[in-house]
C-alpha cells in the first residue's frame, strides 16, 4: 500500500472532497497560506479532511478529525492582493491517517503520514452483475426523490445527465448535486468499495424521499 510520509492536512467542517471531484477552495488563515505556499513549492498535494461534529467549536484549534481523508491536487491556485489565495483541488485518492506529526520548525500547520486506499473494480460477471442491479435501484429512487421536489419536465433531463456516468463518478456527482450534510459526505467517502458506496447511497435517498412526502413539487431545497 503506498504511503505519503508527510502530507499538509487541511480540517474543515463543511467540505467532504471525494476522488474524481473538484472543490474550489478561499484560504485566508495564516497557517493555510503558509500550506498552500509550501504545496506550491512542493508536490502541489493537500489531504482534505472533516471535522468531527462534536468538535466544531474547535476549527480555530487543532479539533479532532476523522481518520479517512482525500488527497487533492492543487489544479489552480492564484494570490489576490490581499494575500489570500483562490485554488481548484481535484480529489486524487483517499487515504487513512497512520500517524499525524508533531509540528516542527516554524510550520503553522497539521501534517500526517497517510497511507493511500484504493478500491477494487468489480470484475467478474457476478460482481458486474450486482453493480447493474444496485445501478437500477438507486435510479428508481433517484427517479422518485426527483418527482418529489422538481417539475416533471425537468426530472427527464436530470435523469438523463446522470445515466452516462460511470458507477464512481455518478455516486460523486450525486454527491456534489444532492444537499446531503457533511456527515453524510463523509459516510460515503470512507465507504471501502464501490458496492458500499451505491448502497449508502440508496440508503440516503430513501431518507431523502421520507423527508420530502407531503413536500409540494417544485421544491429544490433538497438539490444544490
């Protein structure tokens, strides 16, 4: 399993970056610009991880943070006149936390050892044949979710931009387009194979579809 030896980690409590997805990103704290400066200098890599939600009153420390995380890769980074930067992440891979570091010198910032996760693509005709089948499962929620809370012209048209994707990177554009809580985000993020990831999926549409019974059409507090 490969390893980064010192990896900048940059908690928040919101943002749940996913691999395959992007995030841009406003750094404006002193110890993240000094991050973004030495990823710059450097290997351009920054692990993304969450906040736990018992720990939020804690962002201007050092709060406690889930162990799984996902490497980004800095697309675009630009200084304003201000000094702070604007920067695009791409999500790489996730990782897990094996070991994070004592601060050394003057570095404001978290750095960790992590080690990189990888998932297994299903490959046999078994495996491919479950992936269809919770494929078709999670359209049929999603098809339902949908009439819930847009206009029926509009659900066709949305239906029809998700069927084109790949397994993984329709589970992350639902991810980006759905308003789940960052919690819910993270949830799939740890999740260790694409299998997990389509079931906690249909699981959270379900949820979705609960909340929403009685809601009035139309309604698209639910998308974002």
């Amino acid at each position: 399993m490969d390893t980064i030896e010192s990896l900048p980690l940059f908690p928040l409590a919101d943002v749940v970056l996913l691999p395959g997805a992007s995030v841009p990103l406003r750094l404006f704290e002193p110890r993240y610009l000094q991050m973004v400066r030495d990823a710059l200098a450097g290997s351009t890599q920054i692990g993304m991880v969450t906040v736990r939600p018992d720990s939020l009153a804690d962002l201007a420390g050092d709060p406690p943070i889930f162990s799984i995380g996902c490497l980004g890769q800095i697309s675009h980074a630009q200084e304003q006149a201000d000094g702070t930067f604007q920067i695009l992440l791409l999500g790489q891979s996730r990782f897990r936390i094996v070991q994070e570091e004592d601060r050394a010198g003057d570095r404001l910032y978290r750095c960790a050892r992590v080690e990189l996760l990888e998932d297994e693509p299903p490959t046999s005709p078994e495996a491919i044949a479950m992936l269809d089948r919770q494929r078709e499962e999670l359209f049929a929620l999603l098809d339902r979710f949908l009439q819930r809370i847009v206009r029926g012209e509009e659900v066709v048209r949305i239906i029809e931009d998700f069927e084109g994707l790949e397994p993984a990177h329709l589970i992350n554009a639902l991810t980006r387009s759905l308003a789940f809580e960052s919690i819910e985000r993270q949830q799939l993020l740890e999740a260790n194979s694409i299998f997990s990831r389509f079931q906690i999926m249909c699981d959270l549409l379900r949820f979705r579809l609960a909340g929403v019974a009685g809601s009035a059409a139309g309604s698209t507090g639910y998308l974002n």
